[in-house]
C-alpha cells in the first residue's frame, strides 16, 4: 500500500489543473507563494507550460510582457490562486482582469469551499458561491470598464491616471506613477483606437471574457512529507479560533476547556474553515478518518467534521485513517519554552518576509467583530536567509561584475518610460558600477529559503533535522557538507575538527562550496540549509536562546520546590530586565544574552503555567499568596516607569504615551539637577529670586499628585495583566486535567526531560493506553448501530486510534519544532515501524509568536 505523503499530494493537485495551468499567467496570492515555495512547484507550473508566475497583489501591467516559455502572441489566459475569500481576493482579481485587453479567459482557484465562504461571517457569498462571484466578477468588470470610457470620454484622457484613493481598483491602477512624467503626445495617436475598443469590451463581455471558479483545497506548507502547517497569510490560519469571553486566552488559541462545545453561531470561523480544509485534504490523500478530539473547540472541529463525512461519503471506499485533533492551549507551556530544536532556533533567528498590505488586514483594523477581531495578523512562514556573506568574494569578479551590471541595468529599464532619460540614466548608472560597492549590495540582497523538496541522496533536508536536536542537526549538516565537498573534489586548506559542528567549520566549508556559481546552483539546498544553521548559532542569538533556555529550567526546579521560592524567582528575572533596560545605553546593551522586560514577562507566563500545575491550591484566587503577587507586580511597575519604552503592550494602551512623557521629564530634571550641583555660584540676582519658592513648591506639588495618579492608573493595569495570569494558571483545574495528572505521573519524574503533551498523549494511544478526556466521534452509521441496533447485541465496539496503520494529529492553533521531534521520538520508542505518523497544525509557532498572542493585540487581557 502506498504511503501518505502530503508533498507528493500538492504536486498532484497542481498537475490536475494542467489544462488551465498551459498557456497561461499565473498569479499567486501572499498565502499560495508561501505554500508553493515550500513545496517547490514553481518549477512545475513553467514544466505544464505557462508563460510566468506573478505576485497577485503586486500585480504589474507589465506582466503580460514576461513569458518564460518563449511562447509567441499576447497571453489570453490568467490563473488566480489565492488562499483566502473570494471577497478579499475580489479587488486584486478585478485589477489582473483590467489590465490584459486580449484577455479570453480567468480561471480562479480558491482553498476555501463554497461551505466554507457560506458559514464565514465576513463573506457576502452564499451556499453558491462559486456561481454567484462568477456573475458579480464579471458585473464589476462592466461597471468598470464602463467608468473608465466615461471618465476618459469627459476629459479627454485615456490612460492618465488622476489622483485616486490608495484602495480605488482597475482601470486607474494601470497608469504610470504620480511621480513619472506622461507624453500626452502619443496618448493622443492612440485616443480614439483605445476607447473604441473599450467599447467593444464593454458591450459583450460576457462572450468574450470566460470567468471560472473552482475550489483548490491543498493550499499548505509542508516541512516534510509528513508535516505541515497552513499559509500565514491564508484565511484559515488568519481566522479567529475564539471569541471574547471569560474562557478565552487569546483570539489565535482555543479558548480554555470547559467540557462544552459551540453550537451555531458561537462556533468561531476558524474551528469551521479547519474543519473543511482536514475534510479535503483527506479525500486528495483518499483517507476515511476515525476523528479523536482533546478540547472544546477540537471537538467542535470533530462534530463538524463527522456531519460532513457523514453527509457526502457514503459508499466510498477508502483507506481508514485515525484523526486527532488537539487543542493548543491545553499545552501552552511547550511553545512559549526554547526547547532543543535546530528548526526553532532557526525561525527564531533568520528575518521573516514581510507581510502583504491585504485588503483583510485593512477590514481587520476598521472594523471589528463583537466577538473577536476578524483577520488575525500571523508572522510570515517563508525566512529570509542571508547568503551574502558566502557569495561576496575577496577579489572583484569581471563576470560577477558583468552579471550585476547586466541585471542592474535591466531592471532599471523597466522602471522607466522616457526613452531618453532612460539612456542617460543608464550611462549614470554604469559608471557608478565601477565602484565595488554596487556589487556587494547587490549580493547583498539575495537571501535563500526553505524548500522542502531539497533533499540529499532522497533524504529531504527539512524532514532529517526537523527528528533531531540542535547539536545533533549541526552535525548532520556538517556531514552533508563534508560529502559534497567530497563529490565536486573540493579540497579545503583548513583543518575540519571531527564530531562537533562548530560555526567556523560551517562557514569554511560553505563558502567553499558556493565559491562559483555553478557549484551555488549544484548545491543549493544544503547550502541554504547551513547558512540558516550559521545564523541560529550565532553568538547574538544563541546566547539570549541559552539563557532563555536556563531561566526556563530554573522555573521548572523551582516549581518542584515552593511557591515561595518560584515567586522570588520570577520577581528576580524582572528586576534585572529592568536593571538591563535602564542600562539599555550603555555597553550592556551590546552584550548577547541579556533578557528585557518583554523576555521577563514571558517567563512570567511559563512561572505562572509551571505554578498552576504544582501550586493550584496556594492562593485564594491565583497560585501564588497575595504577598508574593504583590513583589512580583512592583518589579513590573517599578520596571515599566524606568523605562516605558521597552514594553509597548496590549494593557498598557492609552497609557503608553503619559508613560514616556513622564519618563523623559524626570531624566531632563536630574540633568538639570546634575548641572546645578556641579555649578553653584550665588550672584546678587539669585538673592531676589528666593521669594519665588512659593511658587516652585506648587509646581512640584502638581507634579507628585501627576506622578501618584500615573502610578495608580499603571497598577491598575498590571492588576488586570494578573488577573489574565491567574486564567492561565487554571488551564489545568478542569476534570480531565486532574485525571492527566494521575494518568501521566511517569512523564514528571525528571524536571529536566518534561514532554510535551503531544509526546505523552501519543506513547499513550500507541501503546493502547486509554487517554483520559479522549472523545471519539461516531459518524451517523456508528450511533445508529450503538442506540438502535445495539439492543440486539448488533452494537459496534468503539475504535481505537491504535488500530490505525495512518494517524494524523493536527493541533489547532498551532505546533512547534519541539513536538515533531518528541512526536517522532514517541513513534520510535512504541517499536510500531508500520505506523505512518503525519503531523499538522493551524501555524508553526515561535516563543515570540506565542508572546505576541499572550502579550500582544490578540490576548484577551
């Protein structure tokens, strides 16, 4: 039987609209680059024939003129593929169609189903969607065009473009820019052949223009073949996954489990669209799964996922496969933790892409839903990796300095539209090549990314060092990079130490590796893949991930101990993040692995978690006596007046401002006192000026009660962020958490090995062990036989995950590099070899992801 792999699945679904593909632009929103850079497929869609692959909301006029294949004529097809609504995709898609006159037909590929839009609460499209956006696309497209000819009808003016509003669409958006000058002498040749023909386009559209809209469901990014995780900038991942009330940590996290599950209306978009998207990608693997759940809204994901299953696969034959679905804040302890993991470390370190400026993020931040904000803002899976510090080469290169001058050059061109200030910019432009500088900042904007289908040998690099640990990974790219040095007979000058990978080995041997560019393009993927190893092992940020790392660990003993002792623990990391951050402009500054006050309130979070499953009896309302509480919250305060600056939070949000202002004032008083003190000299002015004394003491008086009024109205707020601890201390006072308490009590013998959740609830199901709080989902057939039949001893036993040879666990709200290798470490040591294991969840988190959705505008403070 053939084995599951996601990757392989991706390709696939690309390869079946190769009839749409042929001959065609292809345009890409934010989400599907993401998805198709980790599953390498641009490749693929230029091998099925079209003419380029273009960004969708950067789209460019001069698109049309780009064809990789060489074909001849205009292009008369476009593709869409986006990740997102119709709705939210509507203004780009309408721009792509205004711009290619010659345009037959546009085929548009969405990864959210017709269900999907219809249950949405931000989408205007119905239960027929995919119909309905046709007609209304095309409507648009009239209006449109039909705008255009009247506008440019009045003044004269075809193409100029008038000063618009920066969110007005079509016609308008294809001019040149404000800033370049316009030959109206050659609009004006053209004037009345252009409106003709927008005449003509305007009057049967409908014949001419072919609008199609399918549903493209495998829109993710995969790691590995057997691990993945969803676009960043995807409706599914961007989707709230809980409301505003007493329960909810977050609006990107589950909500804390109660034991109930959402009905109707009060099942958030996010728990609908998962949903969808787990039940088409089981039907592209050809899977039938048997659906587990751990947390409320994982079970709502469950029961949503049964009724569909229910409901359309009836008959069907398919592989069985078993479902688990986690909730993320049943386990909030591991992402927030720097734990072993290269890959962590890696996503950490390296600088991410920037965010696409959406038309959902612009909806997010003017509007917002009374339950919850409706776009989450989620940091961007595709890395930047720097490559400039191995492509630069001592010695100035004629062909490196060719290529650049070439390149340069070229997209110079393309930005200019006067012939003949283009020819004098380029003679500019060629003799400020001369220098060396133009080449070294040429190289150094290439920057490299992960592609999961790199592999050495058939080993995928990605799915090697996702299974190991930072040391281990270093040295199995140390390894690979010995081999091909081995392969191109690539001998190094410098002595290579065996076993440990130290970053000076790295380094040599890449930049040996990459010395041409023949050898660059030969081995680029290991290259990459150690050049992002050479940025987490770098001193600047290794060094603040190890003293993240043993503070973390000194909690976690500390936690073993007392209350007493994890609350002086706590109150002593916060004082020397403010001791760091008034310091902030000294040398301290400059020295790696120091921890700020936003470092400090993150380990406050996993204090706090540690005290709710040791100390969940300590205080009358959080896990710590009011004494303790009241240390820890006058460092905060006492840290945020030294500095507000440092820390610009959700709670501290309209206070921010009175902070500084206060801050900056007292600074300019001691310089002044400073200055007086070393200066006192009384001339016979100064005698007259003592009977103004009165009038000074009013001032300070005025500033005392100013300063008394801030502090209060600070303590306040750091109150409410004690309270949001104290919810997060009680994630594990429910039922089903007493009895994990019981049930995994062999994991917690070692406060140096603690396991992740997902580590222990699967050595429990691979070893048949019942998982307490484990719900199973029974599709209608299931509980027909159990209530109906089941009295004539006709009753089916209840399935056991174990039974499967295919498990998925996806985790809602996200999943770290820390759980794929303890995932992996749990299926090793069950000794069940025939087990295919795959591994998804909503984002790849990072400690800073998880601050940023604790802490930052997505909590629920």
């Amino acid at each position: 039987m053939a084995t599951v792999d996601v990757i392989k699945c991706c390709m696939d679904s690309i390869r079946q609209i190769s009839d749409e593909i042929r001959d065609a632009i292809i345009y890409l929103d934010a989400g599907c680059t993401e998805s198709f850079e980790y599953v390498g497929a641009f490749s693929l869609f230029l091998e099925l024939g079209a003419h380029a692959i273009c960004s969708l909301e950067k789209m460019s006029p001069l698109d049309k003129v780009v064809d990789w294949n060489l074909t001849s004529g205009p292009a008369k097809k476009i593709v869409v593929i986006t990740s997102r609504l119709l709705s939210d995709a509507h203004r780009y898609i309408l721009r792509c169609l205004s711009a290619f006159q010659t345009l037959c037909s546009c085929a548009i590929f969405t990864c959210i189903s017709e269900t999907g839009h219809s249950a949405y609460p931000e989408s205007p499209l119905g239960p027929d969607a995919y119909r309905e956006y046709e007609s209304l696309l095309v409507q648009d497209y009239e209006e449109l065009a039909r705008k255009f000819l009247m506008n440019s009808s009045h003044t004269g003016e075809s193409i100029v473009k008038e000063s618009t509003p920066a969110e007005d669409e079509g016609w308008s958006q294809l001019t040149t820019s404000e800033e370049e000058p316009f030959n109206f002498s050659s609009v004006a040749s053209a004037q009345n052949s252009y409106e003709d023909s927008v005449i003509d386009r305007t009057e049967d559209v409908r014949k001419k223009l072919k609008v199609s809209v399918h549903h493209f469901p495998l829109v993710l990014c995969p790691f590995s073949p057997r691990f993945f995780v969803l676009p960043s900038e995807g409706s599914v991942a961007e989707a709230y996954l809980s409301a505003e009330h007493d329960n909810s940590i977050s609006f990107g996290l589950p909500p804390i489990s109660t034991g109930t599950t959402a009905d109707g209306e009060d099942v958030p978009p996010g728990a609908t669209l998962t949903a969808q998207f787990l039940y088409h990608l089981a039907a592209k693997m050809d899977l039938k799964f048997e659906i587990f759940s751990l947390g409320d809204v994982s079970k709502t994901v469950g029961k949503l996922l049964t009724d569909m299953s229910s409901l359309y696969d009836v008959g069907r034959r398919k592989r069985s496969a078993g479902l688990l679905l986690i909730d993320r804040t049943l386990d909030l302890l591991t992402p927030c933790c720097h734990g072993d993991s290269l890959v962590d470390q890696m996503f950490s370190s390296l600088p991410h892409r920037e965010r696409m400026a959406s038309l959902s993020q612009s909806k997010s931040s003017q509007s917002q839903v009374k339950l919850g904000p409706a776009y989450l803002q989620r940091s961007p899976l595709t890395v930047q990796i720097p490559l400039n510090n191995f492509l630069r080469e001592d010695t100035s290169s004629s062909y490196n300095f060719q290529l650049v001058e070439s390149v340069e050059a070229f997209l110079r061109g393309w930005n200019s539209r006067d012939s003949t200030s283009q020819m004098v910019e380029l003679v500019n432009f060629s003799t400020k090549l001369s220098g060396e500088m133009s080449s070294q900042d040429f190289q150094s904007d290439l920057c490299g990314s992960f592609v999961s289908t790199e592999n050495f040998h058939g080993t995928p690099y990605l799915e090697a060092i996702l299974e190991r640990r930072t040391k281990d990974g270093a040295v199995l790219i140390k390894k690979w990079l010995q081999e091909s040095l081995r392969r191109e007979n690539i001998s190094l000058n410098a002595k290579i130490r065996p076993g440990y990978a130290s970053k000076s080995d790295l380094q040599t041997m890449v930049k040996a590796l990459a010395k041409s560019q023949s050898l660059l393009a030969k081995n680029k993927g290991i290259i990459q893949l150690a050049a992002a190893a050479l940025s987490a092992l770098d001193e600047s940020h290794s060094a603040k991930w190890d003293a993240f790392s043993s503070a973390e660990k000194i909690l976690n003993v500390n936690a073993g101990d007392t209350s007493q002792s994890l609350a002086a623990q706590i109150s002593d990391l916060i004082n020397k993040s403010a001791l760091v951050s008034s310091q902030g402009n000294n040398k301290m500054d400059a020295q790696p692995g120091l921890l700020t006050l936003q470092d400090a309130l993150l380990l406050t979070v996993v204090g706090y978690i540690l005290a709710g499953e040791n100390f969940p009896s300590s205080g009358t309302v959080g896990p710590f006596s009011w004494q303790e509480e009241h240390f820890m919250k006058e460092a905060i305060v006492d840290a945020i007046v030294e500095n507000p600056t440092v820390a610009k939070l959700k709670f501290l949000k309209g206070l921010t401002q009175d902070l500084e202002a206060n801050f900056n004032r007292k600074s300019e008083e001691k310089k002044e006192n400073l200055s007086n003190t070393e200066s006192i000299d009384f001339d016979d002015d100064d005698w007259g000026s003592w009977g103004d004394e009165d009038s000074g003491k009013d001032k300070r008086k005025e500033q005392v009660y100013d300063d008394m009024q801030l502090k209060l109205e600070l303590r306040d707020r750091v109150d409410n962020l004690f309270k949001f601890f104290h919810k997060l201390s009680s994630l594990k006072k429910n039922v089903s958490f007493r009895e994990w308490s019981q049930a995994l009590s062999k994991f917690n013998d070692d406060p140096y090995s603690n396991k992740g959740l997902l580590y222990k609830v699967l050595s429990r199901v691979l070893d048949k062990h019942e998982v307490p709080g484990l719900e199973y989902h029974s599709s209608t057939v299931g509980r027909l036989f159990k209530s109906g039949f089941g009295r004539f001893g006709l009753g089916q036993a209840k399935p056991s995950l174990a039974d499967h040879d295919v498990i998925l666990v996806f985790v809602v709200g996200g999943i770290n590099g820390v759980e794929v290798r303890e995932a992996q470490e749990a299926l090793s040591e069950s000794n069940r070899p025939e087990v295919e294991l795959i591994l998804g969840g909503t984002t790849f988190l990072t400690p800073k992801d998880m601050f940023e959705l604790l802490l930052g505008d997505y909590c629920c403070v």
